[in-house]
C-alpha cells in the first residue's frame, strides 16, 4: 500500500512538473510580441476580403503588434478593394502593406490597398499605380467621368488620411500613373523599402502610427511570427477565380458536354463538364465577366454542338471559332487587372478549330464508307445463284440472301451473277462473263 502511495505521489510530481514548464513556455510566449504575417498573391477578389479580414481579427484577438499585409496582385474589383481598405482602416492593431517580393507589383486596386496601410512599404524594384477604373462599355461618357472623379477623389481621402501625397495618388488613378518603390518613397506615397521581411520587421520597430484616433508604437524587439496563410477553401476559391482559370474551366466544360451529347452514354464527359461548367460560372461571376463576351462564347458552344448534329462541315465551326475569340477579348475589358491571357484564347480557339476538322473528317469518312457498304455498295459486286433465277430468284452476296431478278436469261444455282441495279429489296443481276 505504501509502495502505490509513493509511486502516485512520484507520478504527480511529474504532472506537476510538466505542467509548471508548459506553464512557463506559455507565460514567456505570452510576453513576446506577435506580428502576424498574411499573403496575398493574385487578383483582388471577395475571398481575398475575407481571408484579409480574418487574418486582421486573429491578430486584433491576439493583441498582436502589427499584422503585415504581403501584397502582390495586378489589381482586382473595386468594390471587393473599397472592403479591404475599409477594413485595414478601422483595424485595431497597426497594418503594414508590405509590396514584395522583389518584381512584384501592386497595380490598381493593390495601390488603394497599400495607401490605406498605417504604414507602406516596398521591396526593391517593386512597383504601384496604375489606378485608372475601367468602366464598361455600355456607359456614357459622363458616366464614365463621375467613375473617374470619384475613384480618384476616393484616393485622396485615402493619402490625407495617412498623411502621403495626396496630388501623386490623384495621378494614379486620374493619368494612370505608375510608381517605382524610389519613386513612392521619394513622393512620399509610401513610408519606408525594405529588401526582405525581415529588415522591414526591424524598421518599423519604434514607429508610432495613429491607430482608430489613438498613438500606438510599434514593438517588434522580441516577436513570435505568425503566419496566416490562406485555408484550403480560400485556396481553392482564390485559384478558381484567376480569369486564365475561369476560362480553362469553361473550356473544359464546352468539351466534356459536346463528347456527351455526339455519344450519349459516356457519363464521364458529361459529369466532368457539367461540374467544370458550375465552377466556371461561379468565377466568371465572381470576377463580374462581361454579359456580352458571356453570350458570345454561349452562341459559340451552341454553334459546335450544332455542327455535329447538322453535319454542315465547317461552316458552324468556322462562326464557332470567331464568336469564342470576340467572347473572350471583351471578357473581362470593363475590369482593370483581369484579362485572359491572348495567348490562352489563340490555343483554345485552335484547339476547337482541330477537334472540329476530325469530327468533320470522321463524319465525311463514316458518310463515305456507309455508301461503299450499304445497298448501293453492292452495285458491280458478284454473287452466287442459290435458287434458279426464271427470271427471279435467291442470290448470296456478302454472307446475306437476297431476292434478285434475272435480265440475261436462266440462271442455274451455283452460277455466279454480277449486280447491276439495287431495285428496293430486289437485285437485278446478269450472268458474269466468263473471261
């Protein structure tokens, strides 16, 4: 009994123990600075908004000392922007907009992004501007200009906030200016280069920057980094919704449910397209995709189909590959930053145009072969009389018995007859020369 007493009380020393080191890793963690660390690589778009505000709130839970904002994109949605930089300005814990890595940019919509950070920063030979909104065809003129002044009069909001050059700002969205990370610094449209994440961590340290109306200094001397990457769903969202994916997507599904329909019964193609065809509508929709170039890569799905139901060999392909190419240059021409690659639309619309010219070439092929071995095929082949022909009678050819009629005489079972006119079900024959 005494032995298990001890043997308890030595267990529960070394509970306590591990505890109390737990314990202290805890404390001393606690007692570090944390500075959370968020990517964003790509075009602006609603799941960007939500991954950038979830990683804004885990540092303000964390009370963390900064959250910096890795930036590269070559811009995005304007409305998806106005929530980025809504959110980044009513944080509660200091944004740094970090413009990295070296050859990255910040086009468009990553320049409100960045102007709206408590503080800006470039990686070297990195560069931002480029701000002008692109308005979409159907607007007048007047209306394109209230766009215009009202995007840049938004830009000016954003730099008087944060104390940057508001004139150059102006610029970027007013004449399309663009900015090397020199020349923003030398502007004073961003606060500070830095050439990794590391030396720009140890710049801001010491920094006071104004917090919702409140002096906060930032403190960095012994940070723990935390790094918010983006989970499985946003990934996965924010691949999808690259245009160049958007329209692979659609492509898929053009081709899956064209195999479907010219051989019913495969369900793979059919199942695979329908499904690349919801995830295509998901980000053409997500990236505001004109209707449009919409409507015309729709007529160009029905003109292929058409194609292999008519049989009208390449005259529908043709009216195809020129409504797909129209379609897809004026895609996404109303949004600044979104574009599909040229060189992706000249692949898919050869593409289609080869796939086209087999199928046609298999249809002129299978309609050749079906009179080279139809009923008009048998036409000068020989037969064998299986019945006396007077005048009418049996005949085989081809492994089949059919009725034929005489037109040179008797024929005697076993003779061979040539056929020279298919007459409905009847062959009329003639005795075959002997030579």
């Amino acid at each position: 009994m005494l032995r298990i007493g001890f043997r308890f009380f030595f267990l529960a020393l070394l509970v306590l123990s591990i505890v109390g080191g737990l314990g202290g890793s805890i404390i001393a963690t606690a007692n570090q600075s944390t500075v959370h660390i968020l990517t964003v690589d790509g075009i602006i778009v609603p799941v960007v908004a939500d991954y950038i505000d979830r990683g804004i709130t885990e540092a303000e839970d964390r009370n963390a000392s900064v959250c910096i904002i890795k930036l590269n994109t070559p811009g995005g949605l304007l409305d998806t922007t106005a929530k980025i930089v809504e959110r980044i300005m009513n944080a509660d814990v200091p944004v740094v907009v970090y413009v990295s890595p070296r050859g990255a940019w910040a086009a468009s919509a990553g320049t409100f992004i960045t102007l709206s950070a408590h503080i800006a920063a470039m990686a070297p030979g990195t560069t931002i501007g480029a701000a002008t909104p692109v308005a979409g065809g159907e607007l007048t003129e007047e209306e394109k200009q209230k766009i215009m002044e009202f995007t840049a009069k938004w830009m000016e909001t954003i730099a008087q906030e944060r104390g940057r050059n508001m004139e150059e700002a102006r610029l970027a969205v007013t004449q399309s200016k663009s900015f090397s990370d020199t020349d923003a610094l030398a502007k004073n449209l961003i606060d500070l280069r830095a050439p990794n994440l590391e030396d720009l961590i140890a710049q801001i340290h010491g920094r006071t920057v104004v917090v919702n109306d409140e002096e906060v200094t930032i403190d960095t001397s012994d940070y723990l980094p935390v790094t918010e990457d983006m989970n499985g769903v946003e990934r996965f969202l924010h691949t999808i919704s690259d245009p160049n994916i958007a329209y692979i997507l659609f492509t898929l599904a053009t081709v899956g449910l064209m195999v479907e329909i010219s051989n019913p019964g495969l369900v793979f193609p059919g199942v695979a397209g329908g499904i690349s065809l919801l995830l295509a509508f998901y980000s053409l929709g997500v990236l505001g995709a004109y209707w449009g170039g919409i409507a015309l890569i729709l007529l160009a799905v029905g003109l292929f189909v058409a194609e292999y139901l008519t049989e009208t060999f390449g005259l529908l392909t043709t009216g195809g590959v020129i409504a797909l190419v129209m379609g897809s240059l004026i895609l996404f021409t109303h949004q600044p930053g979104i574009e599909v690659h040229p060189g992706l639309i000249a692949g898919v619309a050869a593409g289609f145009t080869a796939f086209s010219i087999f199928v046609i070439g298999a249809i002129v092929r299978s309609q050749r072969r079906r009179k080279a071995t139809g009923a008009e095929g048998m036409i000068g082949r020989t037969a064998v009389a299986k019945t006396p022909l007077d005048p009418t009678g049996t005949v085989l050819i081809q492994g089949e018995l059919w009725a034929a009629l005489s037109e040179g005489g008797t024929v005697a079972p076993g003779e061979e007859v040539v056929v020279n006119k298919v007459d409905e079900l009847r062959l009329r024959v003639a005795k075959k020369s002997k030579e």
